[in-house]
C-alpha cells in the first residue's frame, strides 16, 4: 500500500458536480493499492496514519498526531499511485491491485481509521473525483508497506 499523506487546512471531492467528503483541518491520504497487499499492510498504515506526527505542538515543532489533535481525516483511492512511468510515455498500472482486491483492502483501511475515533471522510471507489485541498506547510509524505 502507498499513501500519499497531506496535512491540509481544508479539503473535499466531488463526484459529478455533488459533494462526497470534506474536511477541516486534518490529513488528506490518497491511498493506493498494490498487487499483493493484505489487509495487514492496511492495519499497520492505518495505525501510523493516525499516530504520524505531522501537527504542530505548542512549541511549533512537528510533535503531535491526528489523534492527539482530533484531526479530520479524507481518504481518497487513487491507483495511480502504482503507475509506473519508466518506459515510454504511458504509464503501466501493472503493479495496482485489481479493482476488487483494492477495493475490498480500501474500505478495511477505511473502517480502520474510523475504528480509531476520528471523524472521516472518504471519496467515491473508481470514480473521477475532484479534489481541492489547502495544503498546510505545504507537508507531504509517502507511506509505504
């Protein structure tokens, strides 16, 4: 599993023009799905998302988690991040779950951080999503299992 992991200030998806999630300050996970992951990638990934900590204490320093601060949380499945764009000018999505085996580890993932006490969100499974956000920072980071 890969999530692309952004401390935002505000986020949201839409689908067809409508409302799917949104949040306040929080983490926006863009999740992605690997040929031969398990839902123990996703157990382990959840836990570190929740407990990363990427907020601010009150000295300034990167010192405090979702939880600590009850953070929002949106959850965005995106395959491309198993692109891979190293031959030619198209990107292979070789390496990307197939749509029900990502699927099925995508919404455990989902209900894992639910399970953690923080109000999330989530987008629409194989939908084209637009997603806004305001990154605050900017703060980025890859996890990976």
């Amino acid at each position: 599993m890969r999530i692309l992991v952004q401390r935002v200030i505000r986020a949201e998806v839409r689908v067809e023009g409508k409302l799917a999630g949104s949040i306040n300050k929080g983490i926006l996970g863009f999740v992605g799905v690997g040929a031969g992951d398990t839902f123990a990638e996703a157990d382990h990934l959840a836990t570190k998302l929740v407990e990363l900590r990427l907020f601010s204490d009150s000295n300034g320093k990167m010192n405090a988690s979702a939880r600590d601060i009850g953070a929002d949380v949106l959850l965005v499945s995106q395959f491309t991040l198993y692109g891979d764009c190293s031959k030619g000018r198209r990107p292979s999505f070789d390496a990307a779950a197939p749509p029900g085996v990502a699927r099925a580890i995508y919404d455990y993932f989902v209900q894992k951080v639910r399970a953690q006490g923080l109000r999330t969100e989530t987008g629409v499974f194989q939908a084209h999503m637009e997603v806004e956000l305001i990154n605050d920072g900017p703060v980025t980071f890859l996890l990976e299992r």
